[in-house]
DNA sequence: TTTGCTGCAAATGCTTTGCATGTAG
DNA sequence: CTACATGCAAAGCATTTGCAGCAAA
C-alpha cells in the first residue's frame, strides 16, 4: 500500500496514522474535530488507539502540513485536513456552524496593513463570530418562540 | 471614591478589583497580560490577592465589557483593557512582539463575506503571524549573522 | 535488527470552583 | 445585616511526556 503523504513527512506508515488520517479525510468540507471526537470514532471503530497517541499524531500531521489546527476562541482545539488552499472560518455562536470562506481582498488588504507596521505575514487567522439564519439555530427558535 | 465602570458594571468596589484593573489602566497600548504576569505584579506590590481571585475578576471584567481576552494561537490568554476601538493584531513569530491595526475596509469586507453565508457578524478576530524589521528581533539577528 | 511507534499512566499547566471567612453597601 | 467577595486549596480539562514493550523497514 503507498501511502505518499506518510512517506514524504518521514512517518512510517502505521495503522493508528492511517486510521486518523481516514477519520479526518472522511469529515465534510467544513467539519472540524477536536482529538476527543477523533478519539471517540477511534472507539466505536474498536480500535485500541490511546487519547495520546491521538495528540501525537495530530501534532505530526500538523508539523508535516497536512492538517491545519484551529483554536475557536480559545476553546479546545480543532482539526481539519488540508485540501489545498487556506480559507477562513465564520462561526454560529448559537449552534457552533461553521463555515467556510475566502476573500483575496480581505488577503491582500491584510498584507498590506502588516506592511505598513513592518511586517511580513507568514500566517493570518480570521474568524467571525455570528449568527446564522439556520431555521435550526436556536438563536431562530427562540426569536420564533417570543413572535408567534 | 467614585468608580463608574465598576458600578455599572454591578460589581462591587473592592481592593482587588481596583488593583487589577489598575495594573491593566498602566499598561502601554498593545502590551498584553496573562493571569499569571497580572498575578505577579500583585505580588511584588505586596498585595494579598490569590491567582483565583484574579481569574475571577479577569472573569468578570471580560463579562462586563471592561477587558479583552485574546488567544493568539491557543497560547495562554491574555488580556487588555477596552479603550473604545475595536482593532486587530499582528503578532512577531519570533519575538512575540504584538502590533495593533484596525482597518475599515477589512471590516466591511468581512461583513459581506458574513452575510453572503448567510450570517450576521456580531464580533471577529483577525490575527496575522509573521515577522518585523525589529532590529533586536531574533529573526533578524540570525539572518545578520549569516550574511556577515 | 534497528529505529521509530504505541499504549498506558502519570505529569503538567491553565483555569475553575467549593467553602469558610471577611467586608462593602 | 445581607449579599457578595476573597483566599486558599482542591478539582477539572486539555494536552504532553516517560517508559517499557511492539512493529515497520
């Protein structure tokens, strides 16, 4: 079995690396998970992977660039697989949506105000916090509830 | 003594809290504070104020409006006292040094971003990574002694 | 075989909380 | 006097690490 992405991060290829990188390729576009819920799917698949052979790993794959993680606010941190180009997050502070977006103009808007403080921009991390107009938004149902 | 932004905010007029919020007031602009580095200052002014009571405060000035807690990265919060605006931050890779902006076209930008998802934005964080020109900047002190 | 990987459990570091006591209003 | 604050120490969580055994190359 080839396995390129393992290879050419210097990882053997190994049944836990395979099995969250699975889990991971196997998320939505927009899925985020925290290493508890990768965990969580690692029980229910009756594999006998450890919570901190999980943090190992991600920390790996994060190092080797495949997956990005995200820290909403402070809370505990999420993953996500890289697929190709970098975007931004819009997060639902009712129902915790998450989507996804991205804004050249906001890019290079962001490169040039760095510039003009004397940075140069490696990385960015953009998140809006909102509210969504998901009928399913508790935020809805409870503006629902006091309009009847 | 008079002391409006307690008051208002419910809060009781209290030693710690008027120490802590004192030691946010003297900070210069764009200089951050963890629990921590509040909690030592505490100490050195010889004060008896244990770290719990500052996580609380902290706690409850956030809740208020007061302060500002930031996460750069997932890294230990810190925190700053609202001076009115709103603004964004650029943080040094290597000598952690933080630079605030604000940028009126980047916030409209992000608002349409929002709401073409369909979202409406209620607060943001946009932080860039990268690198300054700071001469003493251990960035720029390895490049110097590379090219001799 | 050799080097790197894993499970497990213990350790860490930040942050929160329970409770008895103290104090502002 | 009463409600809220505080100090202290213990608890909580997410994450990291040490180590002895296991497995990929």
């Amino acid at each position: 079995m080839e396995h390129p992405d393992l290879r050419r991060a210097g990882l053997k290829v190994t049944g836990p690396r395979l099995k969250i990188l699975e889990i991971l390729a196997n998320e939505a576009l927009g899925s985020h998970l925290s290493a508890e819920a990768i965990y969580r799917r690692l029980l229910v698949q009756a594999t006998d992977i450890g919570l901190g052979t999980v943090y190992r790993v991600l920390g790996q794959f994060e190092a080797a660039g495949l997956i990005t993680r995200h820290h909403f606010d402070g809370e505990t941190a999420v993953y996500e697989l890289n697929r190709g180009e970098h975007h931004d997050h819009v997060v639902c502070m009712d129902c915790n949506r998450v989507e996804e977006f991205t804004d050249d103009e906001i890019e290079s808007l962001q490169s040039k105000a760095a510039q003009r403080l004397g940075f140069e921009v490696i990385d960015h991390a953009l998140i809006l916090y909102g509210r969504c107009r998901r009928t399913a938004c508790p935020h809805r149902l409870a503006a629902a509830k006091s309009e009847p």
